[in-house]
C-alpha cells in the first residue's frame, strides 16, 4: 500500500510554515535582545529539536539492525521517512552556526575573539576590529575582555575544530541516514538475506561513531553556550532527549496512521512495544536529568551550580515543570499494561510530554543564550513553523516508497508478533 | 469410584496449547498445566485469571517510598538534623534532592522483596515444601495436563481417546 500524501496536509503543513515564517520575520523585527540573541536561539532550539528526533529514529532504525530484532520491521518505512528530516535539519543547524561564526549572533560567547587575548593595542580599543596580542608589547594594555576560564578550553573551542567536528557529525549522520535507506529500498526489489546480514554489521559501525559523536555534538552545540560550565554526563542527557522525542513522535505518527487505515498489519503488540518504549525512555531521561541536577546541587561548588542556580532563579515553574510533567505523566499514566495499549492514554501522554520535551530543549539553550524567559508568539509560531516543515518533510518521504517493507526475513515474524 | 485425576503427558509445549485448545472449546474443564517454562498464551486457554501480582507490587512500592520519607525525615529532620554541606535542614522540602535515590532504592527493594515473597507464599514454594508437582520431569523437558474427570460431564474414555488423538505421549490415570 502506498501512503498518500493528501491535499489537506499539503495545505495544513503549509499553513503552520506560514506561520512559522510569520513569527520569525515579526520576531527578528521585534527582538531586541543583544545581537537578536532570542530569535537566533529560538532557531537552534527548533532547529535542534526536530534535527534530534530524526536522528533518534536513525539511531533507533540502526538498533534494531544491529540487533536483529524484528518486532519493528512492520514500522520501519514509517522510522525511514522520520530520518530522512535528518538533511534539512542539518542544514537549519549549519545557518545557526555560520550566523555564529559570522558574529551575526552571539549564542556561542566562545566564537567571540577577545576573550582569548590577554592584551590589545590600546589604539585599537573601539574600532571594528581591535588588535589583540598575546604579550605585553609596546602600546598595549590589558584586555578587559579576556577570560582565562574560556582561553584555557581553546584547545577544544576554536572555531576551526569546531567546524571540522561539526561538519564530520552531520556530514556521517546523513550519510547513514541516506545510506541506510537507499539500502532498504534496494532490498524491496532484491530480496534474499545478504543486505540484511550486512546492514547489521553498518548499523554497528554507526552506533560505535554515534556513542562518542552524539556526546561530543552536544558539547559543542549545546553545552558551549555556557561556556563557562561543564557536565561530564551532558551528552548522555541531550541522548535521552532525543531518544524519548522520537519514540514519542513515533507512537503519536504510528497511530494516526493506523487510524486512517493504512497500517492494517499493526496490531495491538505493536502499539504496546513502542509505548513501553516511550514510557521507558522517559525514565532513562528523568535518571540523567536528576542524576545531573543532585550531584551539583549537593556539592554545591560555584562554577558548576551557576548553571542551575540562573535556571532557577528565572526559569522556576519551566525548570520544575518540565522535570515533573516528563516524568509523573508517562509513570503514572502509563505504567499499568492496559494503558499502553489505549490509544486515548498514549495520545494525550505523548502530545504532552512532546511539548514537555521541545520546552526540555528551550531550557537547556535559552537561559545561556536570552537569560531570562521571554515567552511568546515568537516562541510558539515558531514551534509550529518548524512542526510543518518537519511533517511536510516526513510525510513526504513516507509517501515516496511502499508503506511496509518488501522482502525482510523478519517481515512475518513482525506481522505475527504477539505478546 | 473415587476421585481419579488424568495426567497426560506432552513433549512439546505447541502440542499441548493446541490439544487444550481443541478440549476446551468441547467444555473440558482443565484444571492445571505443569510446564518447565511459562508457555505462551496458555492462561486465557484453560481460564487463568489475569495476574494480581502487580497489584500488589504497586502496593508494596508505596508502603516502601512512604516509609523511606517518612523515616528519613524523621531521622534527618526531626530527631537529629544534621548539617551536611551547610544545606537548610528545617523542612522536609529543602532537602528532598538528596532523599530522593533512597526512596527510589527503598522502593524497589520493597516492591521486589514483597513480591517474591508473595509468589512463593501463593504458590507454596518455600522451601522444605514438598513439591506438588506430579511428575519431576515437569521441571526437565515434559509437559503435563491435569484434568478431573469429575469437573466434566463427558466420560473418562472419551477424555483418555481425545487426548491421545491430540497428540499426548502417555496418558496415566490415577
């Protein structure tokens, strides 16, 4: 059966990018944060956001190759056509940082030059671009700008490195992405076992590249913004978030699918697995965020409890809030076997603990960036523009091949799982 | 003619799921399944009831997490506060970051230990309890079906034919 990408989604989606456009063009007019610092921060923030949930499914659609496992097979064009977001979100993210590079904005304190210079030329003081210095030389004078703590990390944060790692992440992340689908493709019109006994020692290979990246990228993408601290378990928490984004976004899709028809091979079973998932996950996302969140709260050491202490301080009810409605709803609507198989539960949970996780994002990046809340039409119109160009982009690739793979050894396996 | 109870024997666990299947739907009551494994889809075929062991797993879980705040703000708060890292100690609220990985634990240590313990109790497995099961090598690679021919209405004979017709190795009656 092939998946129909209709007229009124056409037009819905477009609308919501219209929206979308609306509120960046008003937002950027109307900001008058420091160098348009809320709007730049608001296209990471959607940027990101939806750039992570297609490369959660790409790391989930490479877990289940590599672990043979065969109860998602009846899902895997629907996790496919997730992934294949993964080039425009990439390229949403390579505007933000050349703005960045560009000294456009200045999400990114590190990108700043002065801050790496002990010195400058007094009669540069001023000018577009002052001359800094290394040494005391004649006609210099102590740079006011400079900060040790930042110039001690510039090993790491220069902008060269920067943009080699960055371009590597995302130049490998659509390479499998793309990679793995056109192979999926080829084995709808192939058949026998040999892709599939490939495909799990590749996927091996991307989960290998994708432990170590999938940290590193959110230390230079995210952590960075407060550059000053650091948390050695931040990767892993930026991973659960976008683990439990996708799964979300997966069961909410897969079940609107099946609703108009076009999943007759998803049964109960199938439903149940990936809610169990998203209920899973949600804890694997609560244990980092806490498990983060107690330990510099208990040690209590300046230059680490910063970070929460300004979260706290102006983000009160978002920064509780969020900890508790993407933990207390999937645990406690959740957890029983009945609700993971109504589909009234796992709708309002999911559209719930979706937003739960997009404000998840907006508060790791927002209070480095902004500093204090700023919330509005720009923020929500925003949200929604992103929202359409996501599902344009998704629905529009699900409507490009066969809705149920062809020729998968697991495919009846799949189709018969019961449990 | 006193109560005789039939065992037939199976030696593959589809086997025996199906033979159930096909006594059941005739009206044979079955009144037990020994297996060495839980087999897949048996309970709503010889009329177990849903489980209600994650009842009281739950139960068990709030007894723990309600003991564990309530004994820790008790130790720490009301009987001797201590100062740890100079953090406030007068209310509960000020330091329930730090609570909070022992009432997880405490929790979970409830919730299994109360669990188990209540398995074994329902199902009188404790041990120097005589096993009830009637054959051992139930626990081995044999699976057996207990049927009272005093449940059912149709004669022994014709329960002894149906089960062997379905596929049972050796049928005892005794």
């Amino acid at each position: 059966m092939e998946f129909v990408f209709s007229k009124k989604a056409k037009i819905t989606f477009s609308i919501l990018m219209i929206i979308g456009l609306i509120a960046m063009i008003y937002g950027y007019s109307t900001d008058h944060s420091h160098h348009h610092n809320r709007f730049w921060s608001n296209l990471l923030i959607n940027g990101f956001f939806f750039f992570a949930i297609s490369l959660g499914g790409l790391f989930f659609l490479t877990l289940q190759y590599a672990t043979e496992a065969s109860y998602m097979v009846v899902l895997k064009r629907i996790i496919e056509a997730i992934t294949q977001y993964i080039y425009v979100g990439a390229a949403v993210l390579i505007i933000v940082f050349l703005a960045g590079s560009m000294h456009i904005h200045h999400l990114y304190h590190w990108m700043d030059n002065a801050v790496y210079h002990e010195y400058v030329m007094e009669s540069t003081i001023g000018s577009d671009h002052p001359e800094y210095v290394d040494e005391m030389v004649e006609g210099a004078v102590v740079n006011e700008h400079y900060d040790a703590i930042i110039d001690g990390k510039s090993a790491y944060l220069n902008q060269p490195f920067f943009w080699i790692r960055t371009l590597i992440y995302l130049g490998v992340w659509c390479f499998f992405a793309y990679f793995f689908r056109k192979r999926s493709l080829m084995e709808d019109e192939l058949g026998g076992t040999k892709i599939h006994f490939k495909n799990m020692g590749y996927a091996a290979i991307f989960l290998v590249f994708f432990a170590v990246t999938s940290s590193t990228s959110a230390w230079d993408w995210i952590m960075s913004i407060d550059t000053h601290w650091f948390s050695t378990l931040f990767g892993w928490y930026v991973f659960s978030g976008m683990w439990v984004s996708f799964m979300i976004f997966l069961v909410l899709f897969t079940i609107w699918l099946r609703g108009r028809g076009y999943l007759p091979f998803v049964n109960d079973s199938h439903i149940h697995d990936i809610g169990k998932w998203m209920f899973a996950i949600s804890f694997l996302w609560t244990y980092l965020w806490f498990s983060q969140f107690m330990l510099i709260w208990y040690s209590d050491i300046p230059e680490e409890v910063t970070y929460y202490i300004q979260r706290i301080q102006e983000f009160k009810l978002l920064f509780f809030g969020i900890f508790f409605t993407n933990f207390a709803f999937p645990m406690v609507i959740l957890m029983s076997r009945d609700a993971k198989r109504a589909i009234g539960y796992l709708i309002f949970v999911g559209v719930l603990i979706f937003i739960g996780h997009w404000l998840d994002v907006y508060m790791m990046i927002t209070p480095g960036s902004v500093g204090h809340a700023d919330f509005g039409f720009m923020e929500v119109g925003m949200f929604l523009g992103f929202l359409g160009l996501f599902l344009f982009t998704v629905f529009n690739s699900l409507s490009k091949a066969p809705i149920l793979v062809k020729n998968h050894p697991f495919l009846e396996e799949s189709k018969h799982l019961h449990i | 003619m006193a109560d005789k109870i039939i065992y037939a024997t199976f030696d593959d666990d589809h086997v025996l799921l199906e033979s159930a299947k096909k006594l059941t739907s005739k009206g044979v009551h079955i009144r037990d399944v020994f297996s060495p494994f839980p087999i897949h889809g048996i309970d709503p075929v010889i009329g177990v009831k849903q489980t209600r062991l994650a009842i009281c797993g739950f139960i068990y879980g709030l007894t723990g997490l309600t003991l564990a705040v309530f004994g820790m703000y008790y130790f720490m708060i009301v009987d001797w506060p201590m100062n740890i890292g100079g953090k406030p100690n007068d209310f509960l609220y000020q330091n329930i970051p730090a609570f909070i990985p022992i009432s997880f634990e405490f929790t979970v240590l409830m919730a299994a230990h109360g669990m188990a313990l209540t398995f074994f109790l329902r199902n009188w497995t404790l041990p120097g309890i005589k096993a009830r099961n009637p054959y051992p090598y139930t626990t081995d690679d044999k699976f057996v079906m207990e049927i009272h021919p005093s449940d059912n209405h149709i004669s022994t004979d014709e329960l002894m034919e149906d089960l062997k017709s379905t596929g049972s190795i050796a049928i005892e009656e005794r």
